[in-house]
C-alpha cells in the first residue's frame, strides 16, 4: 500500500530540513550556472571545428575527470570533513570557469585550451560530488533520504530545463563569454551556504587511513558486495548506450533540425524537463516495481525515444521524444543511485558513490567518444538508430545482472568493546592473524557452510584479507575460520566497520555453535618480531602507544 504524500518518505519531506533546503537552492542555482557553460563551451567548439568528435569531447571533457578521479575523491570525502571538501572542490571549478571567461573576453580560447578548462571545471565538480552526496545522508533523517536523492536529480534536472535554453538565448545575444561569466557567478551562493553550515561530526578514535589505502578499501568493499557491482556495471551500460543523446544533442540541432543555438539550449530544455517529470515520480514507480522490472521499462522506452530523436526533421517531434527520454533516463539514473546510496554503509559512502559516479559519467565519456566517431563515419541519424537498438536490448543484461532488491539503509552497528591485549601493540603492529572455531553438528554442515561464504564477503569487504574455513579431519566437528588483517588498527577498523545486518550474518554463524564453551576466537601477532624486549634493559618502545580498550560498546567481539 503507497504512503501518503506527507509522509516522512514524500519528495518534499526533505526540504523541510533547513540545512537540505538552503544547500538544495544553493545547488540548483550552481546546476543552472553550470549548464549554461555547458551550451557555450558546446556551441563554441560547432564555432572553432568542424568534425562532430572535437563537438562531443566537450562532454567528455566535463564528464572524464569524474571517473578518472571518482575513487581518490570518494576516498577523500569519507577521510576528511565533507564540508571542507566540498569548500575546496567548488573553489577549482570558479577558478576554472574565471579563466575560461577571462580567455574568452581576450578572444584567447582555442578549440585545446576550451577542452582543457572544461576538463578543469569537471574536476572541480568530480571532487564535489562524492563529498556533496555522501552528506545528504546528515542533512535528512534515514527516512527521507531514497526522496533527498530523488530531489538532489531534481534540482539539476530543473536546471537542465530552463539552464539550456537560457544559455541558448545567452549565447545567442552575448556570445559564450558571457555564458562562461554565468557559470562563475552562479557558484558563489553554494560556496557561501556550504561555509556557513555548522556540520557536526564525530571525530574517529583511530586515526584516518592514508589515501591510497583508503582507496584499496573502497575497491575491496564493492568487489566484495554483489549487490553494488551489479548496479554499478548496470549504470555503466546505461550510461556508454543512452551518453549518444547528450554528446550529439548539438548536432541534432544543427543537422537534423537545421537550427541555431537557441534550438539546441530547447531540446536541452526538453530533456531536462522530462528528468523532472522522471525524478518526481521516483517514489511511485519505487512502490509499483521491482528494482529489475522497473530498469526494463526505463531501457525499453528510453530506445524507442532514441529512435524517435534520429527519424525526426521536426521540432515539435523532438522535443516530445526528448521529454520522453529525459524522463526514463532520470528514472533509471535516481533508481542506480538510491540503489548504491541505501546498500552502502557510512564509513565507505563517499568511496561507493564515487564509484557510481565513475560508472555513469565514465560510460557516458566514452561513450561520446565512440558515437563521435560513429557520427563522423555514418552521420547522425546512423548513430542515433544503432545507440537505440542497443538500449532494446539492453535489458537481456538482466537474465545474468539481476538488479537486487532495495530496502531500508543499512545502518551502522553499535561500537564493539576492543578485544583483551596483553602484548603491547602499535597500531602499526601487523599482520594480525584471526582464528575462530565453531563446533557445529555434523548433520548442519552443509547450511553452516553456506553462511560462511556471505561471512566470508563480510570479512573482505570490511578490511581482511587471507580467508579461509576449514574443517577438522580427525573431529569433523570443529570448524576453524581464518583471516588475516595488515595491522592492528586495520583489525580495529574491521572489526566496527560490520553494518546491523552484517552482525546479524556473523551471529547466524555463531548460532551453529554447539557445546557448553564459547565460539573460540584467538588474535595473534604474525612475525611479532620487536614484540619480545630481547635485554629487561632494553626500553618498550611500544609501551607508549598501546591503543585503549573502549569499554562502553556492545555486540560480541571477533
């Protein structure tokens, strides 16, 4: 049964939070800015070159950098404060889109140099986002943040709806330096909210990994997690299939439809309007569909509108079917995302939509690329037609890329008391050796087994490395798990990082257990070489940095 549209779950529930509001104006305004650049640079390159892939490397330009740097920006976004990261993000792309205007007021703008600062602005706003949306999740209750996501693609595509055909008509009377100008201006009201959020966070007892392990530990987690490898590689196919409509919008304006930049800022403008349309009715197709049957109609019709797009000579058409694909797109788009957004814990948040990023905008890069190229050989309407017959059949990727079923966030479980150490550690003392024995009844065997392969996924996915159970063979009983973790404070990360529904998992294993005595669980230094004091004269370096045991946490310890 659907909820009332003035629940907690409705789509304006969010902006009742003032934080959200004020950042979600904020950014719309940001959105606009930036998709008036996005007209100027496009119209100005059709300007500079002829050949239809200098057109679309435009878009790839903006869209590259956030898939080249996704993964070091999510990572950043979950290490540092997510308000400062933003801060900084928002102050490279100003200062990409100030020169780019400076240059174009001196008449300096090359065809390489447009390229280049585009590529500048898109970095700015490939640090942005993994920092941006990650945030949400402290700006909104649990309750009313599948809707806060859906608004957050709202604002940008409202932007897309008027932000085209306002650049059109900027472009059109003031050339594209006064579109650049535009974009630049615009960033100031985001900076400004974003400074004056007073963002509380809670500082971490164990002291911020390094980037490039940081990184290490995104990347184990999604492989590790069959649910978010699949919306990813999903979003990726979406993405490289449906890219062909954004990349070869101006040439649909320009050769199909044999129009101006106003033309081209309209059919801009119909997409984005449908991405509205799409985004507001989130939460109904959510409570009508499965995840799956939801991506199939969003593919299907968004192929039939691609095809539509290509056989067209008139505006009027056009623009209905652009509506048409700009609502399935952001349909698809705000289902992927809420997907990721509500499978991935806090402590890798950053790092999972990062990936998303990287999945869609990196499909649509080079995807652009390729129906550049397409279009250089066969035209436009060629390219159009081969990218729809693509997306029909794009949903046959569902027989072996079932989209998984979505619920509530999962939550982060209470702190674990840290373990009982005798020996005096450094948090770099390593590798850390885990041994867990079950005594399990012969006759469950086979069903405690197979709890311990979604263990096993747990274990990886949250730091450890080196898994393996095995099974006694002089007591067929007796079960040992093993994993290793890098270091001592890689253990302690490990170890809290379990999610509500993961310590749930590692209690189903532990319910096999059998006998009077307790699961068994032993921690051991590997190669404890500085551990031992070799002279009693010889000072215990170590002594001093012995990490305290939290004792005001729950949960059994492992």
């Amino acid at each position: 049964m659907t909820e009332p549209r003035d629940r907690s779950d409705s789509i304006t529930a969010p902006l009742r939070h003032s934080i959200f509001r004020r950042i979600w104006l904020a950014s719309l305004l940001s959105n606009l800015g930036l998709l008036i650049q996005g007209v100027g640079a496009a119209w100005a390159m059709t300007q500079m070159a002829a050949s239809a892939d200098k057109v679309a490397l435009v878009q790839t330009a903006l869209m590259l950098p956030i898939m080249l740097i996704s993964m070091p920006a999510g990572a950043i976004a979950d290490m540092y404060d997510r308000r400062i990261v933003t801060l900084v993000s928002l102050s490279i792309a100003l200062t990409g889109a100030t020169i780019l205007t400076v240059l174009a007021w001196l008449n300096l703008v090359t065809p390489n140099i447009l390229l280049a600062l585009c590529f500048v602005v898109g970095s700015g706003n490939a640090l942005f986002g993994p920092a941006w949306q990650s945030s949400v999740s402290e700006q909104v209750p649990p309750e009313a943040l599948a809707s806060a996501v859906a608004l957050n693609g709202i604002s940008y595509n409202i932007a897309r709806s008027f932000g085209p055909a306002v650049g059109g008509i900027v472009v059109a009377s003031a050339g594209a330096v006064a579109a650049f100008a535009a974009n630049a201006v615009l960033y100031l009201p985001l900076l400004v909210v974003l400074f004056l959020w007073n963002r509380v966070s809670e500082p971490s007892r164990l002291p911020r990994e390094r980037l490039n392990r940081a990184m290490v530990s995104g990347v184990r987690y999604i492989t590790n997690s069959p649910p978010i490898k699949i919306v990813l590689l999903r979003t990726l196919v979406m993405g490289l299939i449906g890219g062909a409509v954004m990349a070869l919008m101006p040439l649909v304006a320009r050769d199909l439809l044999h129009g101006g930049a106003q033309t081209y800022g309209i059919m801009l403008g119909a997409f984005g309007m449908g991405a509205v349309i799409g985004a507001l009715n989130i939460s109904e197709i959510r409570s009508r569909l499965s995840g799956e049957a939801a991506i199939r109609v969003c593919a299907l019709t968004m192929g039939a509108a691609i095809a539509a797009v290509a056989v067209s000579k008139q505006p009027v058409i056009t623009a209905a079917a652009l509506v048409l694909a700009g609502a399935v797109w952001m349909a698809a788009i705000a289902l992927f995302n809420i997907g990721v957004q509500l499978s991935a814990p806090r402590w890798v948040a950053g790092r999972s939509l990062a990936a998303f990023q990287a999945s869609i905008s990196g499909g649509i890069a080079i995807g652009a690329w390729g129906w550049g190229r397409i279009t250089d050989v066969g035209g436009v309407e060629m390219a159009l037609l081969i990218s729809a017959g693509l997306m029909l059949i794009s949903p046959l990727l569902g027989i072996w890329l079932t989209m998984p079923r979505v619920g509530a966030r999962n939550e982060d479980a209470d702190v674990l008391a840290d373990p009982e150490v005798k020996l005096s550690l450094t948090g770099r003392s390593g590798p850390l050796v885990v041994e867990i024995e079950y005594r399990v009844a012969q006759e469950n065997a086979r069903a405690f087994h197979n709890v311990m392969q979604d263990v096993q996924l747990s274990r990886q996915r949250n730091g450890a490395y080196g898994w393996s159970i095995a099974r006694d063979i002089a007591d067929p009983e007796l079960w040992t798990e093993r994993y290793h973790c890098p270091t001592w404070f890689d253990y302690l990360r490990q170890r809290n990082r379990s999610t509500q529904s993961e310590r749930a998992l590692h209690q189903q294993a532990i319910d096999f257990h059998i006998g009077s005595e307790p699961v068994r669980i032993r921690r051991m230094l590997e190669r404890p070489f500085g551990s031992v004091r070799w002279k009693d004269e010889t000072p215990d370096r170590a002594a001093k940095e012995v990490i305290p045991v939290v004792a005001t946490a729950a949960g059994s310890s492992t």
